[in-house]
C-alpha cells in the first residue's frame, strides 16, 4: 500500500499538467506468469501481444515468465524465439508434468520479482487490456481476480452448454464449502500483491485445475482482501480442459474436497490411511497428485 499513498500525495499537490506528468509516479512492477503445456501452435501471438501491449501502456517495469509443464513440443523454441525480440519474456522448464497448479506454485516463488504478480492462460482466452485493468483495481484489494459471470463482462465467444454446466456445478460446489462469494474462481486472470503471494505460498498445494480454489481460500483465511471485475474473454477452441472435461472435472471436485478436509485437520487425520487409494485415484483421472513436498527446481532458460 506505500507505493499507492505515495502516489495519492504526490498527484494531490497537482496544479498543472506539465507539473503532474513531471511527477507521475510509474506503475509498480509487474511480474506476469504464463503456466503453458503443448502450447506451441497458439502461445506465440499471445506472448507478443502481452508484451507490446504492456511496453505501450504500462509504465512500470514488467517481466513475462512461461512455467512449461512436461511440454513435449516445441513450446520451448517458440518462447525463445519471441524472447529474442522481446527480452522482458523468459522461460522456465520442468522436464516432467507437474500440472497447472504445479506450475503457478513453482512460477509464484519468483514473486520476490514483481511487486504485482499475475497470471493469465497461454491461449490467449484473455487479451492482455483484461489484465492491464485489473492493475488498475489494485489500489481496492489486495487480489484482483477476473470474472466472466458478472454482468458486466464482455464474452466474445461463450463456453459451449455442456462446459457451462460443468463449470456453475463445480461453483455451487465451492460455494457450499467454502462461501467464497467469488461468482467466478476458475477464471485464469487474477493479480495480487507480492505479500499475499508471500504469506500465503506455503499452503499452496493443489497441482490441477482447482488450485485456483486452494489460491482463493488461502487468500482469504489469511485476511486479504479479494475483489472480483468484469473483464473481456473469448473462448479458444482446443481447450485442454474441453477435450478432458469429465476427466478433470472429477479430479477438480477430488481436491476441493481435499483442501476442505485440510482446514477440518481432524477428520484429515483420520483419513490419511486412505491416501494410497487417493493417488490411485489421481493417476487414473490422468491428474497431477496435490503436492506434499517441494517440486523440482527448475531450469532457467536464458533468452
């Protein structure tokens, strides 16, 4: 909050345009994170796009980081290849699949980076204005998260019925565990201050799609404050998560319930002779298993 009060008092004193731009105060950094898997047919216009946009209208300094996932294309090449002309883009690799989550977990131990983090999907569902603005909501709450179920967002391109269903399910589902008042936790645009991502980071341990879930409810049980925006989304063809939607949405309903039974430790206890048959569970669905220890370091790609 400094950098906000500082900015309010400087900007208060204003009498003339050419005074306040001579004392405009930048943006604070902004470290943005990018989990990627197989994505070498659809990243590089949203990695140039991300990086043009926030070098035209961000005033601070701002850094792109690809978390690749077990990729087993040539995610890898792309990265570097738009790197080399845009150097605020880097990469970092895990030779194995460690998940969505996996991913953002280990992309948001950089957040000693960014005074802002972020991140958003490699598909480009959300154009980079969408996170610009929600930089511009940070002065309001300390985790911005965007949401495509209030009235005023703008959707271009509608998920389809059958992943409509599947999606207001599982948010009634979170909303009777955890009483989130979040209309849209899944969305993968969100930004918070490095010291929630500081305080909150060792509870972090949902590797699949519902670690925004276990993001959410850390957030808040550590007593920030959460606010939900509109913002501009289109639905991409060959969503990972449509092509495996009944697949993943099991595995998503198998670790909220696992991160509800964390916060009730008794009954977590009492359970724990069941986490074989857990696993077993996971390696069926083809999901990545919560983590219980630290996930490999990775390799940093210098571009």
């Amino acid at each position: 909050m400094v950098w906000n009060e500082s900015r309010k008092r400087k900007w208060r004193g204003c009498n003339s345009r050419l005074f306040c731009y001579s004392m405009r105060v930048p943006d604070p950094s902004l470290l943005i994170l990018i989990p990627a898997y197989n994505e070498e047919r659809r990243i590089e216009p949203v990695l140039r796009d991300y990086a043009q946009f926030f070098r035209q209208n961000y005033s601070g300094k701002f850094q792109i980081v690809v978390v690749l996932n077990g990729c087993t294309d040539n995610t890898l090449g792309v990265v570097q290849k738009v790197a080399a002309e845009f150097p605020v883009i880097r990469a970092d690799e895990f030779r194995e699949p460690i998940g969505k989550g996996g991913a953002l977990i280990e992309g948001l131990k950089l957040a000693s980076q960014g005074e802002l983090i972020g991140y958003v999907d490699a598909d480009g569902a959300t154009p980079p204005k969408s996170l610009f603005d929600l930089t511009r909501h940070i002065s309001e709450a300390d985790c911005i998260v965007g949401s495509r179920w209030l009235p005023e967002s703008v959707l271009h391109q509608a998920q389809t019925t059958t992943r409509r269903f599947f999606s207001r399910g599982f948010h009634f589902i979170v909303e009777v565990l955890f009483l989130m008042r979040i209309k849209d936790t899944q969305c993968p645009c969100k930004l918070m201050r490095r010291e929630v991502v500081e305080k909150i980071h060792s509870t972090l341990c949902i590797a699949d799609l519902a670690f925004d879930v276990n993001l959410l409810v850390s957030v808040k049980r550590a007593g920030f404050k959460i606010l939900e925006v509109p913002i501009e989304w289109t639905d991409k063809a060959g969503s990972k998560v449509t092509s495996s939607l009944f697949r993943s949405s099991l595995a998503m309903f198998l670790s909220v319930w696992r991160i509800r039974l964390i916060y009730w430790p008794w009954i977590y206890k009492l359970l724990r002779p069941l986490r074989p048959l857990e696993g077993w569970i996971y390696k069926k669905l083809r999901a990545p298993q919560p983590l219980s220890s630290q996930v490999q370091s990775p390799k940093t790609k210098d571009m």
